[in-house]
C-alpha cells in the first residue's frame, strides 16, 4: 500500500478507537495504583487484549506483554506504557479523578496504557498490512523502585526486540507538538544519604557540643560548589537536598543530622566523578568543626539516550502522518528521569514527549503536580504514531 493511503487508514482507525481510550483513560485515572500494586489496571490489559485475540503473557509480578505476529516479520518492534500512579492525593474537580485517597495518576500513566490499549486495537484492524512482529509492553513502578523496566528486561520480554519506542504526555507542553532528541534526553538519577555525626548536648550550651545542625547546613550550602564550580558550565548536574531530618525538642542539640538528597547528570563521564567530589566536600566540612559523617552514594537510573536513527523514524513517523498540523522538534535535555533508559541499554529505540497541555497556557500544570491535567483530545495520536511505526516501511 502506498504511504498517503496507509496513514489515512492508520488516522480513521485511531480516530474509531479515540472515544475507547478516552474512556480506558478515564477508567485508569480514576482507579490509581502504585508501583507493583496494579492488579486492576493489569487484568483490564489483559482482558483487553485477548479480547482482539492478542497472545498474553504476565511479566514482573503486574506486569502484561501482548504480542502480535505477522507472516514473514522483518524484525520485532516493541512499544512500552507504564501503569502506575504516584502516592499523592489529586486536587481537582474532575468527574474522574481519583478515587483512592493518597494516590494519583498525577503523571500520565494513565493515558500511555490507554493508548497503548488503542494501537493493539488499530494494529489488530489492520494487520494485514504488518511487516513487523510487535510486542506491547505494559510495565509496572516506573515511578518507584525497584525499577519496573529493569524487571522487564530482566524477565526477558526485550531479549527478542530490535527496536522499542515509548511516547510520554506532557502536561506543559501544547498541543499538536512531538519533543525528542538523539543522545541524552534525561537525566541519571542517583541518591544520596549523607548522616552528619557531631555531639548533642543542652541547647543552652552549645560550647560542650558539637552541633551536627550548621555543620550540616554548611555541607548543603557547600555541595551547591559540585557544580557551580567543579563541574565545566556547558556539562549539565544537579546536586539537590531535599530532606533533612534532625532532633526532637526545642532545647535539645541533636547528635546527628540526616541529608537525603538527588544527584542528576546527563553524561556517564561526568556521573562517575560526583560520589567522590561530594564525599570530599561532606568529609571536609564535617572534619572541619570535629564533626564525623557517613555517606552513601547509589547509583539508580542511567540516562535516558536515544538512538538517531530511532529518533529520525520516530519524527518522521508524526510528521507524515500530521504534516504542518504536529510541531516535530528537538528538545533540550532534562534532568527528570526515566526508566526507559534500561530498555534503551539493551536494544536500540526512543521516547519522545507527546504534547497534551491544551492551548491554554494559564490551564497547565506540571507532571507530579496534585492539579496535573491533559488535554484528552491528542490521545488518538499516540496510538497513530505507534502504528505507523510498526506498519511503514
């Protein structure tokens, strides 16, 4: 079939389908579960995909493969969607929001296994047209650790897979838009647990102390320098402390303070410079005032780097099929995460953000925000995109 005519017939399919996701979106939206907890979410996959006489298989505890066969495959393409749900309350008015207290599709979740669940549907239509074996992965705890893609890799549901694409909504991003790169698109993800050790004693005198308190606030203060100073200005990290956790009373010196922080980087070289550049510092300034300290450095999510000549089909792919219509562009890095980066280091592949923040600025909100929304009306698109990709030539 001649392109212009498949992407037509790939756009009526996914618009037949648009109200269905919709509606499993809604479904999921309103029904949230954490990572490893989504037992609901995975069993409606299921049903749903067997229902178009897709072959299933669990993976990773609540975890669901389905895979769709084709005479003479020219390879094995696979798309991903995660399924859970962040542990945060949702604050809106919506008819759909959540109904399980501290818990909330506050990311898009939601939408990336309902469109996923439509291209099984529009794949399902036109399956005659298919060159490529296909594997719908629909993947546990992207948001928590353990890590649901590294559980799925480690199952061995990509072990067969030559190429994988992920599409992920972005509140903050407008309508009709396609943001991806080549190379790091985002961040490592590291942790970091730093106990400062001093001598608690009376607050009243702090001369027979040694008050972890400043010392620990001279580390936060001092770690900023990682990157403002020992890091080159066009390589991008952060060093972030966002917790610190210490004492029990007003007059009470405490004998330790508690830091727990994030470290992102884009490049592996520099990544694997930052435990020992913020060992040094911690270790410098608590040894500084007779202070002593723990510091635990662990490695978490790689970066996420896309593959060229992944990222050219992927572009090519909204492009041909919604022309002047979609805004395909290149994003600069982030320094959130992303799990998609353990599939990416086992076969070739791509993730780009689908543009779902509506036309109004003022409306959005951002990702892990308890007022997240999206706009339900680019929903069709994402299951056009996967399809075209495992259709064309």
């Amino acid at each position: 079939m001649e392109l212009p005519a498949l992407t037509q017939e790939i756009l009526a399919a996914a618009r037949d389908v648009e109200a269905q996701v919709i509606t499993w979106r809604r479904h999921f939206h309103a029904r949230p579960e954490r990572g490893y907890q989504e037992r609901c979410t995975s069993l409606i996959v299921m049903s749903q995909l067997k229902r178009l006489g897709i072959k299933v298989q669990s993976a990773a505890k609540t975890g669901v493969v389905g895979t769709i066969n084709c005479r003479r495959p020219m390879e094995t393409i696979a798309f991903r969607a995660d399924m859970d749900a962040l542990a945060m309350d949702e604050e809106s008015d919506l008819p759909f929001k959540s109904k399980t207290p501290g818990v909330a599709h506050m990311c898009g979740h939601d939408a990336h296994t309902a469109m996923l669940l439509g291209t099984a549907s529009v794949l399902t239509r036109l399956q005659r047209y298919l060159k490529r074996r296909v594997k719908l992965i629909f993947q546990p705890s992207e948001e928590s650790s353990p890590s649901g893609a590294q559980a799925m890799v480690k199952a061995g549901v990509i072990r067969d897979v030559d190429e994988i694409f992920g599409l992920h909504v972005g509140s903050m991003i407008p309508n009709g838009t396609l943001f991806t790169r080549p190379g790091p698109m985002l961040a490592a993800m590291d942790g970091l647990k730093i106990t400062v050790i001093g001598k608690g004693g009376h607050g009243a005198s702090p001369h027979e102390c040694v008050d972890p308190v400043p010392i620990a606030a001279e580390i936060i203060t001092a770690l900023q320098t990682v990157v403002s100073r020992k890091i080159k200005p066009v390589d991008a990290a952060v060093v972030s402390i966002c917790q610190v956790q210490a004492g029990t009373a007003a007059n009470i010196i405490p004998g330790t303070v508690r830091l727990v922080g994030t470290v992102r980087t884009l490049e592996e070289r520099v990544r694997r410079r930052m435990p020992e550049m913020i060992g040094q510092i911690v270790r410098g300034v608590a040894y500084a005032h007779g202070a002593t300290c723990e510091v635990n450095y662990s490695r978490g999510y790689p970066p996420v780097v896309n593959h060229p000549s992944s990222v050219a089909r992927l572009s090519k792919a909204a492009a041909d099929l919604f022309g002047p219509k979609m805004k395909v562009d290149e994003m600069t890095p982030i320094m959130g995460s992303e799990d998609f980066c353990f599939y990416l280091e086992k076969t070739k592949g791509a993730i780009a953000m689908l543009g779902a923040g509506g036309k109004v600025k003022s409306a959005r909100a951002p990702h892990h925000s308890p007022r997240f929304w999206i706009d339900e009306s680019v929903l069709y698109q994402g299951p056009a995109v996967f399809s075209y990709l495992a259709l064309a030539e």
